[in-house]
C-alpha cells in the first residue's frame, strides 16, 4: 500500500488509512479520500479520477484477497464476489438489491453466466443499455465506478 499513499499525495490528494484498510487487510474501512483544493484541476474531473482509483482498489482486493474487505456495501460485495469468480455468491446479493443498480449488477451477472436473454431483461430493469459478454471487464469497471461516486 505504501505506493498507493505515494501515487495519492503526488496527485495533491488526502489519503485517509482507513479507508483502504480493507482493502489488502482485514480492518474495517472507517473513512474516506477526499481531494484536496487545486486549481487547475475541477472537482468533478477529482471524484472521477478518485471513482476510478476506488474501482481500481476494488478490483485488485478481488485478485488478490481471500475474503472481501469488511465494510462493502452489497453493490459492492456482489461486484467484488463476481471478479473473485463467485457468480454464485454474488448473484444471492444481487438479487436482493431492490434498485437500479441492483438489477445492473444483475445484469451483468446474467452476462458472465453466459445466459444473454436474462442479461438483457435486468439491462433492460435498470434502464441501462445491453451489453455484450465482450464487454463484461468494461462494464465491470463501469458499474465499479459508478458505485465509488
């Protein structure tokens, strides 16, 4: 993690421990990044930059973690289960997601699972377009990213 904290406090952001915590350990994330003022970047273009690294954080806890980090939110765990390879697991967390993202993550589920039709009923629930199972790293991240908004 120690690059991590680097590559943040280059970017002029401030880095708060806890938060990955659980990502690469087994403590509860407590806060959050946050970016600091800087002029010559907007704030939006910030909270996408920080969405994209939180993705990022997320996807290499999958990769690399025998248990997902404590403290996820269920869009979060079905994600992390889903690029553990646990469709299983995920989809009993997704299917309990009473929203629109619930039924996006559902979505691409059905997408990994090879089952398209199904796929394109839960795109077409959370009034998201269809994808391809080409497509499924880069909805993924998408839908990763989304969520760290």
């Amino acid at each position: 993690m120690a690059s991590t904290r680097t590559h943040r406090k280059r970017l002029g952001l401030r880095f708060f421990p806890s938060l990955n915590a659980g990502f690469g350990s087994s403590a509860a994330p407590t806060a959050s990044i946050i970016p600091e003022k800087r002029s010559f970047v907007g704030a939006d273009l910030d909270a996408q930059f920080i969405s994209l690294m939180i993705a990022s954080e997320l996807a290499t806890s999958a990769a690399q973690d025998p248990v997902a980090p404590a403290g996820l939110s269920p869009e979060q765990q079905a994600l992390w289960l889903a690029k553990k390879g646990e469709w299983e697991k995920a989809h009993n967390i997704a299917q309990d997601i009473p929203s629109s993202m619930g039924s996006w993550i559902h979505a691409l589920l059905h997408l990994i699972e090879g089952d398209v039709g199904n796929a394109h009923y839960w795109f077409a629930r959370a009034q998201r377009p269809a994808r391809r199972p080409s497509e499924i790293d880069a909805l993924w991240h998408e839908i990763a990213t989304e969520l760290a908004r």
